[in-house]
C-alpha cells in the first residue's frame, strides 16, 4: 500500500509495565512498529509508562515519555507534540482503552489527531460484548446463549435464565481479568463482583456453558483495500475453560477438519470487515463441539495480541510489523 502522506508524525502508545496477563508481547510489537514508522521518515513519539523496555531505548523513537498511560497525560503529550496520528493497537489493552478515553473526552478531535489502525468504532465493535454479538448474528455465525448486565441483581436472574455454571466475562479487560466460570450463586456473586468492578464500563457478558469443547483462534490481517489474509490458525491443546493465556497453544491447528476451517476462515473475514478494522491485525477465537461440530464465536481482539507474537514467530510472519506498514 502506498504511504499516507498526510501522517508525517505518530504517537505511539505503549503498554505499560508487565502485568499478569499482559508480559513483553506489546513491547515486542511496539519496537517493531517503532522501527517500521521511523524507516518511512515519519516522526515517532513513544508514551509508555515502563523504562525496562526495549522500545523506550533511544534509538527507537526521536521523542519518548516515561509517563503514565491515562487520557490526561496523553493529551498533555499531544499538545505538546502535535503528532498527526495516534496509534494504539500495537499497545496492547492499556493503549485501546486509553485511546477511547482520549476519543471520549475529544481530545483526538481537539488537535485535529487521527486514530490509525483501528477507528474508535471499530475497537467498540470489537471490545463490546452486545456489539460483537450483533455482528456475529448479522454475518450469520453463532455466539454462545448470553445476557448482557450491568449490576449484581442483573448477574443473578440472568444465570437463572442460563442455568449454572455460566461463564463471566467482562468488557474491556484483557488477560482474563474479572472472569471466570461459576457453579454456584455464592461463586457468582464473588466473580462477577470482580468483573464488574475490572471493567470501565461497569459490564459483564453473561454466557451458557461450552466448558470442554475445543478452542482455536486465528490471526486476520486486513489492508486499506480490502484484502484479507489468514496469518495461521492456532490451536489451544487444552479446551474450554482454560484462559488461552495459560493454554499450550499450536499453529496450525491440528485437528480441524478442512471443512471446520473453512468456516472459520469465512467467519473471520467476514468479521473483520463488519467490525471495521480498516489496516492491520487482529485476533479472532472460536470454541467447536467436538461432539456435533456446532462452531461457537467467542471474541475478537482488534489489536495485536500475545498470539499474533506468537503467530509471528511459527509462521515467520512479521504481523506488528506488516499491520504498521
């Protein structure tokens, strides 16, 4: 694709400190991207909150600030520095969520700074869990039985309604933070009760039960005209419900009938389109019951993730690198 040049200088958001659920993975994609934006002539700006990394170095970016990743210091940094555009899917869940604060508070509209990778509706679509689902239905793929609630009282009529266990999962969060599988009403109240709190939006997914079907994920990238291409699959050996990040993971996917995959591949174009990820990566996982073949979307990441590094280094792909570009 040819350059954009009208972007002569980006902001890149990094990821913070290495948390559970969130490790070197975003400091691995935001080097490269660094080095991919600074081999264009373009002007980078680093913002991330964590100095042992190896994107804050000096010779990955011309300006960095080790500063916290919130709204307010971002938009001091912004006016400061006048970047032409922010990206922000290279950062992992600190940066998104970061970047829709800046939106919110129009910040990105203030100093005439544009979002590039992925739009703000787009990581709407993609992070909240009633969108999602609405894309999933209008694409023609499934999504698990769900309710979507907004306080405890809501939590507890909706796992009437779904029979126990349901599994919580949260908005907005990453790494499995607030989620979990419930059995009991007693073990609701304590994991949604976490959810709802870890959440910015104060959400959490309610949803039916697939513990032990199979899981699999696969790496999508889309370019600015509209060509879609499947990095890998990748399979998870252990199933539903273990949190892909503690599941031993291999690409490509093992056990899919060539039928299987093409539906998922079909789904996932199909996704990303309907979402909106205009250039760039993003992760899309799936549960199969191994018992009728019945295919389940689960959620998409519309960033980079710990499995496009992963993905990247068993194909020899260079996703951050190509999403940047």
């Amino acid at each position: 694709m040819p350059r954009d040049l009208s972007i002569k200088s980006v902001l890149v958001i990094g990821s913070g400190p290495i948390v559970i659920g969130q490790a070197c993975e975003f400091d691995y994609s935001g080097t490269q991207a660094c080095r991919v934006l600074r081999s264009e002539g373009i002007r980078v700006i680093l913002v991330n909150s964590n100095p042992a990394t190896i994107m804050t170095d000096p010779e990955f970016a011309d300006a960095t600030y080790i500063e916290p990743i919130t709204p307010e210091f971002i938009e001091k940094i912004i006016a400061k520095e006048r970047p032409d555009a922010v990206l922000a899917t290279l950062g992992g869940q600190t940066a998104l969520n970061a970047a829709i604060g800046l939106h919110k508070a129009g910040t990105l509209s203030r100093y005439g700074t544009k979002l590039i990778g992925a739009d703000v509706d787009a990581i709407e679509r993609g992070e909240n869990r009633e969108l999602f689902r609405g894309i999933v239905e209008k694409i023609g793929g499934e999504s698990a039985r769900s309710v979507i609630c907004h306080t405890m009282e809501e939590v507890i009529a909706g796992a009437v309604i779904l029979k126990y266990p349901v599994v919580v999962r949260p908005s907005f969060t990453m790494g499995g933070l607030g989620s979990g599988i419930a059995f009991d009403e007693e073990n609701l109240r304590q994991i949604a009760g976490a959810g709802l709190r870890h959440s910015p939006t104060s959400e959490v997914l309610l949803e039916e039960s697939i513990l032990g079907w199979k899981e699999y994920e696969l790496e999508v990238m889309r370019d600015a005209s509209d060509n879609v291409v499947i990095v890998c699959s990748i399979e998870n050996i252990d199933p539903m419900g273990v949190h892909t990040g503690d599941s031993i993971t291999v690409a490509p996917a093992l056990t899919l009938t060539d039928v299987e995959f093409q539906k998922l591949r079909n789904l996932s174009i199909d996704i990303i389109r309907e979402v909106g990820v205009a250039t760039g990566g993003c992760n899309i996982q799936f549960a199969v019951n191994p018992d009728d073949g019945r295919i389940i979307v689960i959620e998409m990441n519309p960033r980079v993730s710990r499995s496009s590094a992963l993905a990247s280094k068993a194909t020899g792909f260079p996703i951050a690198k190509i999403a940047t570009k």
